[in-house]
C-alpha cells in the first residue's frame, strides 16, 4: 500500500482529514446548494435488496483479494487493519465514516450519529491512529427552546422546560419503549412507522422523535 493511501486511513479513521490528507473532491459530500433541501442517507437500494429484487451482476471491473463493504467506522477500521494486504474499500455515499460524519447548521457543528465510546480497546485505538478521547460530560443533550438540557431521556427528563404533564409522557414513553422485547418483535418494528409508538403521546415527544428519526440528517439550505 502506497504511504498516500496508508495516510489516508489513518487520518479519516482519526477524524482528521483537514490535516492535510490529499483526498478526490469525489469523496467529499456534495456542496452546498441553493435551495432548501434534506440530506441523509439514500437507503433505497438497501430497501429493495430487503424485499427480495435481485439485480443483475455486472462484469468484474478489478481483481482483490479482500473487499470491504461499508466506509463506516468499522470499514475503516478494517481498511486500516489490513493496509498491507490487497483490499477495496466499498462505500454507497458520497463521504467516509457514515454516522461518525459531522455536519453544519447555523454555525454550530454537529455529529450525525453515535460519536462516544468507553470501550477501552477503542481508547487504545484511536490512541494509535492519533485521536485523543476526550471526556463526555453531558450524554444525549437537547437544546430546547434556545435552553440546553443534558441527558435528555435520563435525568434531563425533569428538566425539560415543558409542563409536568408533557415531562410525565416523556417518562411514560420512556418505560414503554424500553420494555419493547426487541429480538421477539424485530420484524415487526422493521415495518411499523415510529408514528404508531407515538399515538396519544403530546406533539413534544413526536418532535423529539422525528429528529432522531431522520439520524440528525436534516440540514436546510441556503
């Protein structure tokens, strides 16, 4: 592997591509338009793989011994694991890390997916591909109505700025999602539309849940 492509591993796995890393304008996210518009993830083709459709195969366009699918935290793990072996790195959106990705709004950067970790193999790793840890004080926090809450669906819960009875639904629905048997109804879930656990609930929890609901992709434009 050549000394380019090996550095380009370590600084995207290390969240540290502006360092300089030579990296094809094609890889980067789309710029910015002019228009409104909502960004995420295109899970169309992974929907109809889902459903059954079989797509034709086309013709082998390159040989290698290893193919990783997905440039998402564990393929680039994988991808550096295996710099010195013969492998093609597969990845279906227009940027690596996939939800270790940050975004912009208003100025104010933001993760568009799971970003924290405590395991202490991952410590060591980021260590070794140059990425300090740093401390994560406030777990899941919401700003709401210009009022920033840490730990939302934990202690934050009574400190939303929200009437007590809306502070009440949240833990109601709070218990009620985590006594879910997920493995039993997995299927199920797959199917159902977030909409259908948020029957009865007031219009505060259904906010909340549609921003989770599009992974904090939503992103308007200027």
């Amino acid at each position: 592997m050549s000394p380019n492509r090996r550095d380009f591993i370590k600084f995207v796995v290390a969240g540290a591509v502006a360092s300089g890393c030579p990296l094809e304008s094609a890889l980067f996210a789309a710029p910015a338009e002019t228009t409104p518009s909502i960004e995420g993830e295109e899970n169309k083709i992974c929907h109809q793989v889902r459903d059954g459709k079989v797509f034709a195969r086309p013709p082998a366009s390159a040989n290698h011994d290893i193919v990783i699918v997905g440039g998402g935290m564990s393929g680039l793990v994988s991808s550096y694991l295996l710099q010195k072996h013969d492998f093609l790195l597969l990845e279906k959106e227009p940027h690596f890390g996939g939800n270790a990705y940050q975004m912009e709004y208003q100025g104010q950067a933001y993760a568009t997916g799971s970003a924290f970790g405590d395991n202490e193999i991952v410590v060591a790793f980021g260590k070794e591909v140059g990425l300090e840890p740093f401390p994560v004080n406030n777990f899941d926090p919401t700003i709401v109505n210009g009022e920033f809450v840490a730990d939302t669906w934990g202690d934050g819960i009574d400190k939303l700025p929200y009437p007590p009875a809306v502070r009440e639904a949240f833990k109601k629905f709070r218990k009620e999602l985590l006594a879910i048997e997920l493995e039993k109804r997995r299927e199920e879930l797959s199917n159902a539309p977030l909409t259908d656990l948020m029957k009865g609930y007031p219009p505060e929890i259904k906010l909340r849940g549609c921003g989770n609901a599009v992974d904090g992709g939503t992103k308007p434009k200027r």
